[in-house]
C-alpha cells in the first residue's frame, strides 16, 4: 500500500543553467532560479560553512571566493536525494539535498 508521504518526495523533474542562473522544476509543479553567485555562497560542504567539534563549537574557515568559484562547470545526481554542483575553481565537495536546495531557491536561511 502506497502512503502520502511516498508521494510528497520533493525532488527535481529538469535542472538547467540559464546564463548565471540555475532553474529548477520540482516534482510540485514549483520553478525555482537561483543566481549562481547565491547558491555557491551557500555551499553547505564543511569546508565552506565550517564544521562542529566535539562541544558543538563550529569552526567557520575563511573561504576565498574568485570569479571563477561562481562558474558552474557541472553538476551530478547524488543519489535520489541531492545534488552535487562543480565549480570553476574546482570545487565541488557540496551536497545540496532536494530540500536544502528549495530552501535555498525560495531564499530562506537554509543553514
């Protein structure tokens, strides 16, 4: 027997880079874009946005962002849970989870 819940996964139909935007359809029927700029700022990778110790102190590292580091070169599905975008100054540790990236589309504080 099917629930609710298998049906209400929020996930990407189509992803495209439209010149310095990403554009999402989700699952939903819901459009999202998102400057390429933004959604690099919001990496969620430990090495961009820092990493917890054992006392629950995060360390946020200082991360030097160029113009190439707001190129998107590719992304990758991780998964049927996230997305795994590589950039122009070759990093590409972040995993957006579908939720995580809606969340950071619509504009809300995500982290």
């Amino acid at each position: 027997m099917e629930t609710k819940a298998m049906h209400s996964r929020l996930t990407p139909q189509h992803v495209a880079q439209v010149g310095t935007e990403l554009a999402i359809l989700w699952n939903d029927g819901v459009e999202s874009y998102i400057g390429l700029e933004d959604l690099r700022r919001a990496c969620p990778c430990a090495v961009c946005q820092g990493e917890a110790d054992v006392m629950g102190q995060v360390d946020r590292p200082e991360t030097k962002l160029v113009p190439s580091s707001f190129q998107l070169r590719g992304y990758q599905w991780i998964g049927g849970y996230a997305l795994q975008p590589s950039w122009g100054d070759g990093h590409g540790t972040g995993l957006y989870t579908f939720t995580y990236l809606r969340k950071v589309c619509e504009g809300k504080n995500a982290l």
